[in-house]
C-alpha cells in the first residue's frame, strides 16, 4: 500500500466536510473521485497534500505515519516534495514564464542547478506538447495549455502520487480532450493518480477503481464496470441516472 489514510474527520465550525473518511491508494493505481459538488471531494485532496488541517486522522505514506491533526513541518514539506497536484484554476505564477513555473520546483523544492531543472523543465513541456511555448506567459496562453503546463510542473517532480483536482472544469468544452489525453497517457505510463473529477468518460475508461463521494462520506467504491452499470447504493443510483448521458 503505497498511502492509507485512516479515520479522516474535517469541519469548518458547524459543517461536517469529511466524516471519517477510510482511503487507500496501491503503487500504480488510478482512482477517480466522482460525486456531486460540495461533497467533500476537493477538501480530502487538500487534506492529503496538507495545504489544509484535518481535525483527525492517520496517513501512513511510503512508511512514514503521520499524525493529519498535527504534522511537523518537516513532515509535511516531506509528503509534498512525493506528492504532486494539479489545480482545478491552473496556480500558475502569472511573472513567471511556462518554463519557470515548471523548473523554480525543482530549483528551490529540491535543491537542483537552474540548468539541470530547465533541462527537465523542457522535457516536461516536450512531452505536454508544449516546448513551442516555454518562453510565454500564463496569460499568452489558453486554459488548456495552462493545464498541460500544470500537468508538466507536476510530473517533473517525479512523484510518487499526482492528486488532481477536477482539471477541467475551467475549461472550455473544445480545450477538455487535450488535458484528458495527457492524463491518459500518464496512466498508461503506470503514474499513480488520485482523479476528483466531472468527466465521467475517463473515470469509466481510465480509473482502476471509482470512488462515489457524498455528503462528506465514501457511499460506494469499485471498479468502473461495479460503479456505473451496477450501483448498490441508492444514492450512488440516483447520481448516476442524473447525468446518465455523460458516461
């Protein structure tokens, strides 16, 4: 097992965001994240990578257990330097061209040279289909391409796991294929991924197990074929059937 968090809880004064959540992730597995909005779902990936404090909770990662309601600094540049994210808004720097957002990474998040990290950084954006670009700005470029740089500063960590969060729900319809063909492509390369995300098609054709996520609660998991042809849970059902025409 290469994460397993146990008895996740998470509140914003009265509001029960995450209710004791139970969530693993296998070397090399794909999980995508499905469920109506508000559900919690971007709040665990935010807990996992600790850009928020769960209020309990254990995370056993790569061996290292680690208490989620008291993380050491230490432990929690530790999980983000093998634990990678890619942002529903991009969180590119705007003064920073799309070869800088990917390599200041590995130059200051792990002490690499400046011409040994735009080496990398340019591969990254080789591989993204991007290398064209690497001397604009964010705001030369579309949504997508933003995304695919996102994508580019994520892997070029090599990290152990990438957690997205729905990728691309600020996308435009036409710009979607092109982020969703990238993620593929890592996923055939054996890329661990945790997937929160509104695009169906991929959780059907790409995730190795689906979680449904509501109300702060895992209501149901399995693998794509058990989730969308064969929900037990009603609520899982009633999901489902309301945007049927998506998968």
């Amino acid at each position: 097992m290469l994460l397993d968090i146990r008895d996740i809880k998470k509140t914003f004064k009265d509001n029960h965001v995450l209710k004791g959540i139970d969530f693993s992730v296998e070397q090399g597995e794909v999980v995508a994240i499905i469920g109506p909005s508000g559900s919690g779902k971007t709040t665990l990936l935010r807990n996992i990578n600790f850009l928020e404090t769960a209020n309990s909770g254990t995370m056993n990662f790569r061996d290292q257990k680690i208490d989620m309601a008291n993380p050491s600094k230490e432990q929690m540049l530790w999980v983000r330097r093998h634990m990678a994210m890619v942002f529903q808004n991009y969180n590119l720097f705007k003064n920073k061209t799309a070869l800088e957002n990917i390599s200041e990474g590995l130059v200051y998040g792990q002490s690499m040279g400046k011409k040994a990290a735009e080496s990398l950084a340019e591969t990254a954006l080789d591989q993204v289909g991007l290398i064209d670009k690497k001397d604009f700005y964010p705001s030369q470029l579309s949504g997508g391409q933003q995304q695919r740089i996102g994508i580019a500063r994520a892997t070029v960590l090599n990290p152990d796991i990438i957690l997205f969060d729905e990728p691309t729900s600020a996308l435009d319809p036409e710009l979607v294929g092109t982020v969703l063909r990238d993620m593929k492509q890592l996923a055939e390369n054996g890329q661990t991924m945790v997937v929160v995300t509104h695009q169906m098609s991929f959780a059907r054709n790409v995730a190795d197990r689906v979680i449904f996520f509501a109300d702060g609660e895992i209501v149901e998991q399995g693998d794509a074929e058990e989730i969308f042809d064969h929900p037990k849970n009603n609520r899982t059902q009633q999901f489902l059937s309301a945007i049927a025409e998506d998968y």
